[in-house]
C-alpha cells in the first residue's frame, strides 16, 4: 500500500498538485485519470521521488519516503518497477540486456541468477525467444511488453506505469491491460497507472482517481463512474462518441 497525505506541489507560482490525499490499495489496479494539466504525471514523478514535494508525505508500507535519507530511498526505490511512456528502452541493448539492466544495477544476483530470471521475466510476458533482438526490431505492444518485463525483473512491491497504451491499437491494448492487471494480483503488487484510455479504465479499473486541477475530485471503481453524478468527471468520460452511447444505453 502506499499512502499520500496532503501532498502539495508547485513549480514557481503554478500550484499543480493542491493538498492531495490518496491511499493506493495493494493487489489493485489503481488507475489516475483526469485531463491534461491535471498533475497526473507530476504525481507519478513525486511518488518515485523525481520531483521534490513541498508539504506533505509519501508513506510505502510505514516508511515516509519523504523523510528517508539517500541510502534509505534507493532501498525503497529497488522494491519499485516502472513502465515509462513509450517503454523507453535502450535501442543499442539487446531485450536481454534491458531486461537485465536493474538487475546489473541493483542485484547482487551472479550473472547466471540474472540470466535465469531475465528468462523467467520474458516467459511470464509471452516473449520467450526475444533475448536477442533489438528495440528497433520489436513491434510496439513487444516494446511495451519487454518494458513489463523489466519493470519486474527485481520483483517489485510497486509497479508504476505512465500511460501505458499510447501508441497502440485496440487490440493490443487489451493484452497490455490484461498483462498488468494479472502480474498485479499474481504478485500482490500496489500498481499505479497514469492514463487518458477509458477501455482500460472499463476493464481494469479496480481503483479509479480522479484529479482534477491537482485535487483528487473523485474516486471509485469501474462501476461506479458510469454511475456518478460528477458533472467533472462526466464531462471527460463521456466526451467520446462511445462513451456517449454506453451511457444512452445504460439509462
């Protein structure tokens, strides 16, 4: 679990995350969604302490990640995996050697131990003859996928992903979501995901946070926001033609 507790964060005189408190919830999927400027992705980068908070805490399990010196916060960064928009892999490594990235950097594993659970990482994404190929040679839902795989090579307690279906079609998207969902309750992972994709929202949506100008302005699951009365969050769920038409049908 991960606690925030009325976080606040700025950059000069722009307020982009206001008192902001929110318990991500272990083995969940814990979606953010809300509209450009929200403070979804300043979110992401103040959980994972690439932004500084300015009041406020970040609890991991009991630890306040903000009060922890250097030392402690890379011991709680090594329990944390994360799948970057994009999936930003090194284009002059092999998926063997991105995958074994944190492992070379954070694990005392022998190079054997490393080999053995880059393989274990690559089956478990259903890329089990990729080791060998290169960025430039995978399709966007295999960058995705190999991105997932890093992300888990340290068996990670927190998994966090930045709006992990841009770029892909439908289709992939579904194996995408679904790959997440169950790696999180195989594991019983806290994971949070930043994303503007309402069919994840729909078919993974164990825990829904809405944040609207850097407030959290609604939370529920899958369910309930077809269901609120919010005019906010209506107004971004529904902005899609679909979205319209599962609402008209629903009432």
């Amino acid at each position: 679990m991960i606690e925030v507790r009325n976080i606040s964060k700025s950059f000069e005189d722009k307020l982009v995350l206001d008192d902001l408190s929110i318990i991500f919830e272990e083995g969940k999927t814990n979606l953010v969604i809300g509209g450009s400027g929200s403070g979804k992705t300043v979110l992401i980068k103040c959980l994972v302490a690439l932004y500084k908070v300015d009041s406020g805490s970040i609890i991991y399990h009991g630890r306040d990640f903000t009060l922890l010196n250097e030392d402690e916060k890379r011991d709680v960064r090594k329990e944390i995996g994360m799948v970057f928009q994009g999936g930003a892999l090194f284009d002059s490594q092999s998926v063997e050697e991105n995958v074994a990235f944190p492992l070379q950097m954070f694990s005392p594993m022998s190079p054997e131990e490393r080999k053995e659970r880059v393989n274990f990482c690559l089956n478990r994404v259903n890329l089990p003859n990729a080791h060998n190929l290169y960025p430039s040679q995978l399709s966007g839902g295999m960058k995705k996928r190999v991105a997932i795989a890093r992300a888990i090579a340290l068996n990670p307690k927190y998994l966090f992903c930045d709006e992990p279906n841009s770029g892909l079609d439908p289709k992939t998207s579904i194996v995408i979501d679904n790959l997440i969902k169950e790696i999180t309750e195989e594991y019983s992972i806290t994971t949070v995901i930043n994303t503007h994709d309402m069919n994840s929202v729909l078919e993974i949506g164990d825990k829904i946070i809405y944040l609207f100008k850097g407030k959290k302005w609604w939370e529920g699951d899958k369910h309930e926001i077809l269901e609120t009365d919010n005019e906010e969050i209506n107004n971004f769920v529904y902005a899609s033609e679909l979205f319209k038409r599962i609402r008209k049908a629903s009432i």
